[in-house]
C-alpha cells in the first residue's frame, strides 16, 4: 500500500474507535448503528486485504532459487559423469546428448531445466553401475529427481502470490473508497447534531477524522502534519 492509503486506514481505525467508544450514545438510532456496523464490515475487508497484499514474498522466492541452484548443480554433476563413461566406452551420441556447462543451464527457463533434469536421470538411470566411478550413485539420481519435483511445485508459488498481491491492490483501493464514502455521505451527517448535546464526543470525531500524514520515514520520524484543510471530508 501507498502512505495515502495507510493514513487513510488510519484514520478509519481513529474512526471507528471513537464510534465504538461512544456507541450507547448513539445506541437508539438504528441508522447510525447500521451505517456504523457497515463501516466496520468495510475495515474488517479492508484489514484481510491488507495482510494478502503485505504477505511477504521473499521466502518463496528464495525457496525457489535454491532449488534450481539444487537442480543446475545435480545435473551438471550426473552430465560430467555421463560424458567421462561416454569418452570411456566410444558413445559419441550420449556424450553430445548429455553435454552442458553451467552457463547453459543457467540460462535456460524454469521448465526448461526441469526437462533437461528428467533427461540427465533417464539417460543415468541404464549405466549407474558404471558412473559411480565419476562419483555418481543411484542417491545422486533419487536426489535430482525429488529436488527437480519440488522446484516444479515452486515454480508457480511465487506467480500465485504476486498475482493475489495485485489483485488485493485493486480491492483495497475499491474499499477504501467505500470507506470514504460512507463517512461523508452518512456517518458524518448523522454524528453533526450530537456536536449541541455532546460536544466532547464530536470533538473527538472530528479530531479523528483528521488526516494525519506519516512521513514514512521509519521508526526515527517524529512531526506529524495535518493534511491542509484541516479536517478532512475525505472524498
């Protein structure tokens, strides 16, 4: 989220709590508790999609790099092997078929490895006996195909995250505008007449209607500026 969105969340949140604070004042008027109920519902929306957007995508991506610096490793490692029997024995084809260097196989897509992995182990899988001479096992191949496996479960978790992320972007922007619009147009009209029976109580709303602009700065920023105008309704 921008920082115009988290103070405007903020301010829903100051909202809400003055309301909530002063609910039995209120209490007999059913079209202000339903108008406030909405609004909590919207905040309740708002706090789900928040968290999805903020989910921090991090881990999954350096899962995924992991794994396919796992995969490109193994795989080189069973190509070496496989060339040195082939030199041994005169197969020219598999020395050509199982010849790659590190920086091929870096450059290749994410499904492109895995099927390159797949075809490292079925063309192992015949001559292990004879590769464990180049330091390659049946482990080596068992290890390459359950790693290959889990890096083609990692491969879309990052997409579906970021996906979910946008899509939250979209719907935050939406309910905060929902937000806005039911403080101006209702909630603000229906708490104006408690200003001449309870002023402390209005005073409080109108000072948490107040926009307060964070900086963003970090945890070392101190001034907190009003937005101009002074309290905002908000559009």
């Amino acid at each position: 989220m921008n920082l115009n969105q988290i103070n405007k969340i903020r301010m829903f949140a100051a909202t809400s709590t003055v309301l909530s604070n002063h609910s039995t004042l209120f209490a007999t008027s059913e079209v202000l508790n339903q108008r406030f109920q909405s609004f909590g519902g919207i905040l309740t929306q708002l706090e789900g999609y928040r968290q999805v957007q903020e989910q921090n995508t991090s881990g999954l991506t350096l899962s995924k790099e992991n794994l396919r610096g796992d995969v490109e490793n193994l795989t080189l490692r069973i190509s070496v092997a496989l060339i040195a029997y082939a030199t041994a024995t005169g197969d020219a084809n598999l020395k050509r078929m199982a010849k790659y260097t590190p920086s091929k196989l870096a450059k290749v897509s994410d499904v492109v490895l895995c099927d390159i992995a797949e075809n490292m182990i079925t063309m192992a899988t015949p001559v292990i006996a004879a590769l464990e001479i180049y330091f390659v096992t049946q482990a080596e191949l068992d290890t390459l195909h359950q790693k290959t496996l889990d890096f083609k479960v990692a491969i879309p978790q990052n997409r579906v995250a970021t996906s979910s992320r946008k899509a939250s972007t979209a719907t935050i922007d939406q309910l905060i505008r929902d937000a806005n619009n039911i403080l101006k147009n209702e909630i603000d009209p229906l708490v104006q007449p408690f200003q001449f029976i309870n002023p402390d109580f209005y005073q409080q709303y109108k000072n948490a209607r107040i926009i307060i602009d964070y900086t963003g700065r970090g945890p070392g920023a101190t001034n907190e500026t009003a937005v101009p105008g002074g309290v905002q309704q908000p559009a």
